[in-house]
C-alpha cells in the first residue's frame, strides 16, 4: 500500500504513519523536511521493510531509501547509498575535468560503474550505471 505525506505533515504524523504501514508498504514524501523526517523515523524506530520515497511534482522518484536489517544487506549486489553518492561525486570530478579543459580517454566505449562484490561478470551488466563523464571521458 502507498501513503502519502504532504509538505505541512507533522512529525507526530509521520511517525503514526511510518508505526502503523505494514512491511514492504511505501511512503511518498512531497518535499525534502518531510523525507528527511521520515528516514530518521525509520532509524530511531528500527523499522523494518518499509519504503520512504521523495517524489517530485510529477509523481517522479528524486530519492528513495528501505529500511532493512544489516543481515539481509549483506550480500547485496546493487549499489548502497554511500556507494551511489561516490559515483554522484565522481560525475561531479568529471564536469569538474571539463571546465578546466580536462579530457579522459579509456579503452572502451562508455565509462560504468558495477559493485565490486558481483563475481558474476555474465551478471555484472544488470547492475551497471553509466557515469555521466559531461564529455570528458572517451573511448579509443
């Protein structure tokens, strides 16, 4: 089930909401104070299985965080989210190299990022995101 969280929602209401949705249900936050809120419900409370999610106008996923206990992360081939702020940061490097008139050059076509704990190469493409590089980055 989906519930959402308008911009002028209490922080009473978001932890009543948050306490009372059921495992795997998701939560939509409409402005950044109310995510913000929600997740740190989620971590004081230690719940479990449950989906904050902050959506722009348009119904569009900005950011979104499930809270989960460490064992069932563990093992996990998808990015985490301290994994997918460096990748953030490594795009910023890149636009960063293009402003200064800075050029990379690689051997392949496209720059990827894939988590290091995929042993699966055959597997590795479905979790790959593509870094944007702003240009910067060419394959030879």
């Amino acid at each position: 089930m989906e519930y959402d969280l308008v911009e002028e929602t209490s922080n009473e209401q978001i932890k009543e909401v948050l306490l009372n949705c059921e495992s795997l249900d998701v939560v939509n936050c409409y402005s950044l104070e109310v995510f913000n809120e929600a997740k740190a419900v989620l971590i004081s409370e230690k719940l479990i299985g449950k989906t904050v999610q902050l959506l722009d106008e348009d119904d569009y996923v900005l950011q979104q965080v499930t809270s989960k206990k460490r064992e069932d992360a563990d093992g996990e081939v998808e990015f985490s989210d301290r994994q997918l702020a460096v990748i953030k940061a490594l795009e910023k490097v890149f636009d960063h190299c293009k402003k200064e008139g800075i050029k990379v050059i690689g051997y392949s076509d496209e720059l990827v990022a894939y988590p290091a704990n995929c042993n699966d190469q055959e597997q590795a493409s479905e979790f790959c995101l593509e870094i944007n590089t702003s240009q910067t980055y060419k394959g030879a």
